[in-house]
C-alpha cells in the first residue's frame, strides 16, 4: 500500500531514511536544516521486507566467476510486480551487466516503466553498496522520486531517492528544452 502525505510517526531514536540509526550516516539533529526528499510512495514495513528479501535472493543467482562480489536487486513497479535481477559478469569486462540493470531491463521488456522501489543487496557485511554511475543513469531514465532500499546481509538497510543518488542529472526531459 502507498501512503502519501504525513510522515509515519516513527520511535524518537529512528531514521526517517533507514532502518537502523548505528548504520544511518545522513546528516541529523542541531544545525541540519535541508530535510531530505522523501520518495513520492513510500512502502509498508511488510513491503520493503519483501523486497529485501527478493533482492536477496536474487543475489544467490548472481554470476561473477571473476570479481567474486555477488550484487541482487529487487525493483517493484508502480502495478506492484516485482522484478530480480542479478549481476552477471562476461570475460570482456565491459560487457558486464549490473544487477540493478539487469531488473530494469526485465522490467522494461515486459511493458513496465513506472517505478516505486529498489532493493539491493550485496555480501558486504561493514557498509552499504550504493548502486554505480551507470545503474544510477539508468534509473534516472525512469524517475527521480523512488526510493532505493541499499541493504547489508543482516538486514539493515539504508534508503534514498534516485534524486539523491543522482542529483542535477540528466534525463528525458532535458532532451525537450530549446538549443
């Protein structure tokens, strides 16, 4: 289900942006003044934990004889079909595909381009893996208001926008102004 509007009211020792405050590096309290953007539908607890856990899973699937750094991604669109992907590696390095391109693509082939969510995950156990330059340009293709959910083995995880992630970029829409 998506809420708009109103924040949730969330414990006083809680992230508006993740689901574990030692693991939140956004800038808090006395003196940060610029709230961040929050997506434009956010997710149920029961929604982001299934996405997590498709992520996840997709992971299991990933083919990287090579790096060895297995990356799952989970994209719900806006009709609430959710789409894996995986990342999968090729001997010619460029020709390697990213997890996260990988769900779009899935997603796209079949007649799907609006987007609520993401969920990636990787092995890292110390720190948060951020989606690179070229998924980040991906995504933007398709929106700057949903959400991200970057998650660690355990769990926890830490959420932003493609806007966040990909601020002053550029999209369609930039095609369309005057020369």
């Amino acid at each position: 289900m998506c809420h708009t509007g109103a924040r949730p009211r969330l414990p006083r020792s809680s992230c508006l942006h993740c689901s574990s405050v030692p693991a939140c590096r956004l800038p808090q309290g006395p003196g940060t003044n610029m709230a961040p953007k929050r997506p434009a539908c956010t997710l149920d607890p029961e929604d982001i934990k299934q996405l997590l856990l498709s992520s996840q899973e997709a992971k299991k699937l990933a083919y990287c004889p090579y790096s060895h750094f297995p990356v799952g991604a989970a994209l719900l669109t806006s009709q609430g079909k959710v789409f894996s992907g995986c990342n999968i590696e090729n001997a010619s390095y460029p020709l390697t595909i990213c997890a996260e391109r990988t769900a779009i693509q899935k997603a796209v082939s079949e007649g799907y381009k609006d987007f609520r969510a993401m969920a990636v995950a990787s092995d890292v156990q110390d720190d948060f893996v951020s989606p690179c330059g070229a998924c980040r340009q991906v995504m933007r293709e398709f929106g700057t208001n949903w959400a991200v959910y970057m998650a660690k083995p355990d769990g926890t995880y830490m959420v932003k926008t493609v806007e966040e992630l990909l601020p002053n970029s550029f999209g369609p829409d930039d095609l369309q102004k005057p020369k």
